[in-house]
C-alpha cells in the first residue's frame, strides 16, 4: 500500500511539473530567489533570478512573435522566431531584450528571388536601434547623395534608405522608447513593399505593450 502511495506521489509531482508555465516557473523561481536571500545564499538567489529572467524572456517572445504580419502581397513566409537576447541584452541595457524576426520570399518571372527581413525588437539600447541607425545614415549620407529619406510609418518616424540600382534597401522604424522595428530587403522592386509590410503591424498596440 505504501508503495503504491509513493508511486502516486511521484505521478502527481511528475504531471505538475509537466503542467507548469514559464510564468510558473518564473513566479517559483523568484520565490526560491527570497528564500536563499534570507539564509544568504546569494550565489543560489542570483541563479534563480537569472532562471526567472530567462522564462520571463520566454513570455516575451511568445508574445512579440504574434506581432510579426503576414507575408507582403506575392511573398511567402519562410520563417517566423522569437528569442530573448540572454547576456548580450543585459550588456546592452535589458536583461529581458527580445528579438523577433519574421522572413518573407518572392520567386520572381526572371528566376530572381525577392526577400525581405523584418526584426522587431524590444528593451533597453537593443530597442532603440531604429533611432541609433537613422542617426547612423543621416550622418554617413550627409552632403554625399544619398538615398536616405526620413519618412512617416503609421505615426511613427521611419528612415527609409532605398535605391532601384542597388540590390539591398531598408526601413528603421523607432516605436516610442523601448521597441525598434528594422526591415531589410534584397531585390525589391519598390521601397513601398517595406513600408506596407510594417502598416500590417498595430504599431501603437505594439508600442503599449512593451
């Protein structure tokens, strides 16, 4: 009988550690992280905080990830990811800096391919990589020619760097403080597809989100 209870235990503590969330495991981790805080066990509380920080990286990218629109008109999706940027995001100002990136294609008449890469990214300086990037052109293109434009994208400001004799072209969009939005294209026959890819985001439900 005891031993059929033991079994029982174990199935029980098996399926809710199955059944827990990262949300779980983050709130269980952050509770572990007070306890060694009490006995000072620092080392111990330090690895239970970084545990949480990542399953809170994990929630974050689950939910950045359904901000990524679908494919331009004549593209097909090669790819949709999230990921939270671990150890570089913290040297770059936020622990929790996520990134997703969603990759479109277009097989063309010529037997070309079109494509187009769009990053979202969230926190600290990584989040501000549309405005450090804008900056970054505007003063490499100063007094030279340049195909740089600043342009309007939902509200919000974009850099618009595009030219029909060159195969690469990109947009910067900054969405308020903590969110960048970075498209990239090859190939493109038009600077509008990159802008219409980002007007398929709810921009302003983004920025309030994050």
């Amino acid at each position: 009988m005891k031993k059929l209870y033991f079994v029982g235990l174990l199935a029980v503590l098996a399926f809710s550690l199955l059944a827990q969330t990262p949300k779980d495991e983050a709130i269980q981790s952050l509770d572990n992280a007070k306890l060694f805080m009490q006995q000072d066990n620092l080392a111990k509380a330090q690895d239970e905080i970084n545990y949480a920080s990542g399953k809170i990286s994990e929630i974050l990218s689950e939910v950045l990830v359904k901000y990524l629109p679908d494919a331009p008109a004549g593209f097909t999706v090669e790819d949709k990811s999230a990921q939270g940027m671990g150890q570089m995001g913290g040297l770059l100002g936020s622990a929790n800096a996520v990134a997703a990136t969603g990759k479109y294609n277009k097989e063309n008449s010529d037997g070309s391919t079109s494509s187009i890469s769009l990053t979202i990214t969230i926190g600290g300086l990584m989040g501000k990589t549309a405005g450090l990037a804008a900056m970054g052109q505007m003063f490499a293109g100063y007094g030279s020619g340049t195909n740089t434009k600043t342009i309007r994208v939902g509200g919000y400001t974009a850099t618009q760097d595009f030219s029909a004799g060159d195969s690469s072209s990109s947009l910067t969009v900054q969405v308020g403080d903590k969110v960048s939005i970075l498209v990239e294209g090859d190939s493109l026959s038009s600077p509008d597809i990159m802008k219409a890819l980002v007007e398929k985001i709810d921009l302003a439900k983004l920025e309030k989100a994050f």
